[in-house]
C-alpha cells in the first residue's frame, strides 16, 4: 500500500521535528518562543492510506501532526460518498481522530479530505491539505475526475463549490438522494473527484448552502454537465492534480489539468403562485409571481370595465402593475381576480382563481378627512422624473418617466434648446419614443449629432401631462452638456463577424457594475465616450432567444445559461485605457464564440 502514501509524509520522515515538553492540558500547545510561520503538516497517519476492509462500524482514523492544532472548520472534513451526518471530529494530543456517525456502505472507496479545515493552535497557520483513501471492499478505485467550476456571469472561479458525481443518470437524482461521489472547489474554482469507479457518471456543481449535498432549486445555484461522463485519468499520490499547492502559487495552480468547466447559474423558479399583493396608491396595485412567465386567462377588478384598467408586465413576466383608469371614487377594498395557471401539489400548472382583496390604507388615501392636513404637493401632481446624463445622454437621450400612466400628453409643446460655444440660441428637434418594456417611460432623443462645448436644455411646460388620477403636470427644465475633461478617454469597438444576436456591455475593473450596454446582430462600430482612465472589461453574451436580457439556465431542461465571452487583449481579460486616448479595438464575434 506504499502507493497511497502521501509525499508530505516522505520529506516529513526526513526532518528531525523538536518536540516541547508536554503540558497538562494536552490539546494545547505550549507558549513562547519565536513567532510559528510554518504550517502543521502530517507526521503519521493510523491505519496508513489506501487501507481495504474498514468495518462498516466503528472505524476511526488517527492523523498526527507536527504541532498542536485546531479544528477551524469542523464542515471542511468532508466524507466522499458524503453521510447526512457530517464526520466526526476530536483532538487528542497532536492527533485528529475522525469517526462517523453513521455505518459506512458495503464495498465502497472513501475519501476524506481536509481543506481549509486544519491550523496550528498558536499562529494560525492554515494546513495545507490532504486526501485520505481507504475502502470498505477488498480493493480501491483508482479512477479520477477535475474541473473547474466558474460564475456563469464573470466567469471568475467559484471556491467552496460543492461538485457531486451520480451513478443514477435520472435528471431527478440530484433532488432526491445523496451522490456517489462528492468534493469541494479550492480558491481558483479547481476539483479532483479521486478514486472513483470506472463507469458513466452525471456531474453537477451546487453552491450548497445547508451543506446536505443535495440540490435546493429554491435557494442555491447549480452547474452541470449535460453529457454523460466516464474518467480517464488515474489516480495517484504523485498526480500533480491531486497535490496540495499554495494557492498563491499560480503557476502551479494553473499547470493542473482541468477537464471539464461548470458554469454556476441561478435557477429562475419553476413553482408558480402569486407571492405578494401590494396596493400601490388609491387606483394601482402589483402583483409579485413566484416564477417568470406567469399564464394568465383573464384578470378584471369588481366595478370597473376592462377599457378602464390598465396592465403591465416587466419584461420576465413575474410581476403585474394594474391601474384603475376611473374617476370614480377609489373603491375601500380593491378586489382582484386572478384567473391563472398555478403549480398544483404534483408539479403541474393548473388553472385556479384567486380573489385578491387590497384594502385601502392611511399612506394610500389622499382626500380623507383625517389625513388633508398632510397632504403633500405630490399627491395632487402628475408625478415624474426627468433627467439626462452627460455621459451617456448620446446614446439614450433625455428619459422621462411618470408614476403612473397619463391619459393626455402635448410632447409638441415641449421647447428643446441648443446654445453654441458664442451663446446663441437655437431651437433643436427631437424624437419621442414610449418604452417598449415600460409604458410610464420615454425616451425624447435629439435628431441631430451632440457637440462638446454646446449646452442642451428641454423644458416641459405646466399642464403638459395629465395621468390617470386627472391630475396635471408640473414645468420642469433639464439642461445637460457633453463632458469637456480633456482626460477622458473613448474606446471604439469594431465589431465583425456578427452571426447572432448579442449583447456588449461594459465593465469596470471588478466587474460588479454594468457601465453601457449595446445590443446588435449586426456588423458595426460601438463607441464607449467619456471613459475616465483605468481598466476595464468587455462582456459579450450570446443573446440565443433574442429577448435583449441576459437568461440563467434551466436543469430540468437541460439548457445552460446563455454563453458569455470575454474580449481577450494580449491574454488579458481586461483593457487598460490611458486617459486622454482614443483607443480603436477590433472584435470579432464568431472568432470569440469559437474559442475553447
């Protein structure tokens, strides 16, 4: 069984370890002396690895260590094939005895790997890691699998990831019982699955959140692999994809081999009910569904016709805005009825009524007795916003948008005005377009190019609007210039080979944020003006059912999220941009989308 010796316990053999007096308190280690910068590592191991015939009961494992230690994690002394129990764990002395709390399965290899788990009682220092294999049977499995286990958004490699192996080929295994096989991510998102069979396997990847190896569509994320996989590689101590590295140590991180990649995806839910019913104002309310995609037969309000309600989706169809288009009196209790298809008890959509009942509350009443000395200017005004951005007023112009819908609207009274660098004034045109996702929203664009250095001013005259509650606007002035700093910087994109819808944003250096946005299926040139200096990164997503949105994936129907890109310059994911530049980048679609 030399095979299975790890090599840390070779080159410990080689060293003369200085042991301290003992104290009487055994689990700790003595005090004093220089600062401890070494990590503990394993000096024996009772009974050795790669041990045959374990009892099913009763079996425990003795690791020594260099020094005194302490358990940091109890969760990362991780079993593969892994109990609902997770092992147990004490210290005695410089040793770690581990148990289980549960019988072990009959003729079955074991793993049982410390990461993250293990540190010195004094320093702190982190052990480094170890996978101990022993087996149940007369013989170990020797095969083995990797991978990486990345953000379907960034593509930034997930640490802590749960990654699982299943014989059971059923897309329902993963939801219903414990895997064959399971192991945690390190910090570069990388996984061995050693000492398995040598059989097809499905491969899953979940952030686990309560730490029971199985699958909460609910709450966590999921990764698979939607072929059948069977391993090729062959495990080993002096596999250098089963060594433990210093995840500092890039070179070595990245020189493992990794086999397959897991995009982490948040499901959108798939069990529909309405989850929230929320009266908004006298004459509008929203309803919040559990998943995207609500069915709906037919929705009225009990005293209004359906020329006199006015409904919205968002854009994934999981929440409805309603307004009641009346001058009558707002009614006390607004009853809704919902004819929609429910998930029923079995999984399925079902068609079902639901009678929402929204009472009128004090913050919704505006002309009760009790509450008109506060009223406040907003409640009797055709409420909005209005606002232009200098940065990106180019691209998506001035945005006007209103609480509530409007009934009446003079857009031609509305005076655009450009003043030149010699302060003359001129009257500008523009065009006005409603939002195809938002019917309170618009979008008044100039027709004519912007110039550094000109002032650009819309003015919205008194009365303009009128909104459902027959209320009226107030004027209000919007002026905007085009940036002047001389240190911002623009990058141009020329984008060919465009043979799918995609969509271009923009990052910055951490990737958190979404600067702009294009979205093409078509050749040409996207222009990002007034760039401060710095780095930043070009994220292209593959737009597959042309919606304009970024979608997850789906397990259940075996579909993965949309692929994402990154622009890759030099090796690098990210373009550094001097200030003062304009910088002219090529990209080409079908050469990024071909890329392994």
């Amino acid at each position: 069984m030399k095979r299975f010796l790890p090599l840390i316990l070779l080159v410990c053999g080689c060293l003369l370890p200085l042991f301290f007096p003992s104290c009487a308190n055994t689990t700790q280690a003595p005090s004093g002396g220089k600062k401890d910068t070494i990590p503990p590592y394993i000096i024996d191991i009772k009974p050795l690895p790669g041990v045959v015939g374990v009892p099913l009961t009763g079996a425990s494992f003795v690791f020594t260590f260099s020094e005194y230690v302490t358990i940091k994690t109890p969760t990362n002394i991780f079993l593969s094939p892994p109990q609902k129990r997770t092992p147990k764990s004490r210290l005695r002395g410089r040793s770690l005895i581990v148990s289980f709390e549960e019988p072990l399965l009959p003729n079955t290899t074991y793993t049982l790997s410390f990461t993250d788990a293990i540190a010195d009682a004094n320093e702190g220092n982190m052990f480094a890691g170890y996978t101990y294999v022993f087996s149940t049977g007369e013989q170990i499995d020797t095969m083995m699998m990797t991978g990486t286990v990345v953000n379907c958004n960034t593509l930034a490699p997930v640490k802590g990831a749960t990654v699982v192996l299943y014989k059971d080929h059923r897309d329902s295994a993963i939801y219903q019982g414990p895997p064959y096989a399971a192991t945690k991510t390190d910090d570069w998102g990388f996984f061995v699955l050693p000492y398995i069979q040598d059989t097809l396997y499905r491969l899953y990847a979940i952030k686990d959140a309560n730490n029971d190896n199985l699958y909460d569509s609910e709450s966590e994320q999921v990764a698979f692999i939607d072929s059948l996989l069977r391993p090729v590689m062959v495990a080993g101590d002096t596999v250098r994809e089963m060594l433990k590295y210093d995840m500092l140590d890039t070179v070595r991180c990245l020189a493992r081999r990794s086999e397959h990649e897991l995009k982490l995806f948040r499901e959108k839910p798939s069990r529909q009910y309405i989850v929230k019913k929320v009266r908004a104002s006298e004459r509008s309310a929203y309803l919040t569904f559990h998943a995207p995609g609500a069915w709906i037969d037919s929705l009225w309000i009990r005293g209004y016709r359906d020329d006199q309600l006015i409904s919205q989706f968002n854009i994934l169809q999981d929440s409805l805005e309603l307004w009641i288009n009346s001058r009558r009196a707002a009614p006390d209790t607004m009853r809704i009825y919902v004819n929609y298809r429910k998930t029923d008890s079995l999984g399925r959509l079902v068609p079902d009524q639901e009678i929402v009942k929204l009472p009128m509350t004090r913050e919704n009443r505006t002309y009760s007795k009790s509450t008109r000395r506060d009223i406040k200017h907003d409640d009797t005004t055709c409420v909005y916003t209005f606002k232009a951005e200098p940065e990106n007023v180019e691209q998506e112009g001035f945005i006007l948008e209103f609480r509530n819908p409007i009934i009446s609207e003079q857009f031609d009274s509305v005076q655009f005005r450009i003043i030149n660098t010699r302060q003359r004034e001129s009257r500008g045109e523009f065009t006005v377009e409603q939002d195809s996702l938002n019917l309170r929203r618009y979008i008044l664009r100039p027709k004519e190019d912007l110039v550094r250095g000109f002032e650009y001013s819309m003015k919205l005259p008194y009365r303009a609007f009128r909104d459902i509650n027959g209320f009226y606007s107030d004027s209000a002035l919007v002026k905007v210039s085009l940036p002047t700093d001389e240190s911002l910087s623009v990058l141009e994109l020329e984008v060919s080979g465009v043979d799918r819808k995609i969509i271009v944003e923009l990052l910055g250096e951490k990737r958190d944020r979404v600067l702009r946005t294009y979205v093409t299926d078509k050749d040409g040139t996207l222009r990002f003006p007034y760039l401060k200096a710095g780095r930043y990164s070009i994220r292209i997503t593959e737009d597959g059912n042309r919606n304009s949105i970024v979608d997850t994936g789906s397990l259940l129907e075996h579909r993965q999220p949309e692929s994402v890109v990154f622009l890759e310059i030099s090796g690098s994911q990210y373009i550094n941009i001097p200030a003062s530049t304009e910088l002219v980048q090529p990209m080409n679609i079908g050469e990024l989308f071909q890329k392994p």
